[in-house]
C-alpha cells in the first residue's frame, strides 16, 4: 500500500502495518520511521506497482490535481480516500462547529481546530472543492465505494463529538463535510471486463 500524504503525525501507516500490509508512506513532512519517506509524491521514485494508494485529507490540497491523479492511478488500480469537503460548510454548519468550539474553550479544552472557519478560509486559499476533487477523480476511477460522513469532531475533539454531529447530521440540522470514497481505476475495471 502507498499512502501519500501521511502528514506529521503519520497517519494510517502504523495500522496498516499493524495488520500485516507492506507500507510506504510518503510527505514532505512525514515522521522517521521504518515505512516512512520525506518525499512529495512529484519527486517518489518508486514505480511501484502498489495494490492501493490511501490518502487521508491530502488530494483536496494537491497542486495540480490531474497530474497528481495521473501518478497515484500509474502507480496502483485501487484508490481510498478519506476527504474534507470543505465548501459544503454552509451556515448552520459552521454556527454549530463555532459555538461548540466556543463551549469547548469555555469548559477548558483546547479544540484543534480552527475558532473561526471564515478566518481558516482565507488562510486556505487554492484547496479543490468537492465537485472539482470528484470529477478529477470520477475522469480516472469507477467509484466501488462512497459515504458521507461527520468531519468536524476531529477539530473540536471532546466527549461525544463525533456522535453528536453524526446525531445533527441524520436530523438535518447540518450538512455532513467528510466523505470516505474508494474506487478501481478504469482502465482496470476495463481489462477486467474483457478477459471474462
Ligand atoms: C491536512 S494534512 C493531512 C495529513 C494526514 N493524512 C492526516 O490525515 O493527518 C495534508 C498533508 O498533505 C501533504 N501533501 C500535500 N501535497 C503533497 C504532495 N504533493 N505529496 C505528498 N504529500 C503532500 C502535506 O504535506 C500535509 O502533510
């Protein structure tokens, strides 16, 4: 498995690891350890094959997107993600992230993220939206696989976050802004389909 943009913190690698997978992880920023390299993805030289490309909230920050689409599907058929759709936070959604961050703050926690998501934008400027993330991945891959999902418990942390926002979400009360989404790269499901 290739994990591309396994960040500081070194994201699912241990686990994968931990359940028997050959694991290289890659990020500028990526700890030492055993499966990690301090590498972008432009610069892995590597060929691969990989059975899987995973990447945690990385490809909405990628730059250009398509070229780096082309690398992950040249280098392995199958594609997890685990994503931020970060233009769908719409009013209600970031009036409930901001207030329980607040609340957080008040009782003495420190949330991770961010206490204003206006402030946060305009410090993020260039992330794909969404829509451009899945038509960039839709022009490469046949989805197998697609959820949303709560997202912003893993900013504010603290007890029952993240069943409370999947609780408001499932009311309708906020819109859900993480999505898990796995796909096979076409040319894949292609030759799969003509040698039957
Ligand atoms: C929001 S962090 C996510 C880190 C980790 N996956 C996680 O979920 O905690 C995005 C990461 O993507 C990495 N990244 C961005 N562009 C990259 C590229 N072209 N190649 C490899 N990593 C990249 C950044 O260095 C950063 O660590």
């Amino acid at each position: 498995m290739l994990e591309v943009g396994c960040g500081y913190e070194g994201g699912v690698a241990p686990a994968l690891a931990a359940k028997g997978y050959d694991v290289l992880a890659i990020d500028p920023e990526a700890p030492e350890g055993p499966f990690y390299r301090q590498i972008a993805l432009e610069d892995l030289d590597d060929p691969g094959p990989f059975d899987a490309v995973v990447g945690g909230r990385v490809l909405h920050h990628v730059d250009p997107l398509g070229a780096a689409l082309d690398r992950l599907a040249g280098l392995a058929p199958l594609l997890i993600l685990d994503e931020f759709a970060w233009n769908h936070l719409d009013e209600p959604t970031i009036d409930w992230y901001e207030s329980h961050h607040r609340l957080l703050v008040a009782t003495g926690r420190k949330p991770k993220g961010p206490s204003d998501l206006a402030a946060w934008r305009a410090r993020h400027t260039g992330l794909h939206t969404y829509e451009v993330l899945r038509a960039e991945v839709d022009a490469r891959y046949d989805e197998r696989h697609f959820e949303w999902r709560p997202y912003l418990y893993r900013w504010l942390g603290g007890p029952a976050t993240e069943s409370l926002e999947a609780g408001l979400i499932q009311a309708g009360a906020i819109r859900p802004v993480g999505f898990r989404y796995a796909g096979v790269r076409t040319d894949a499901v292609r030759s799969s389909a003509s040698a039957r």
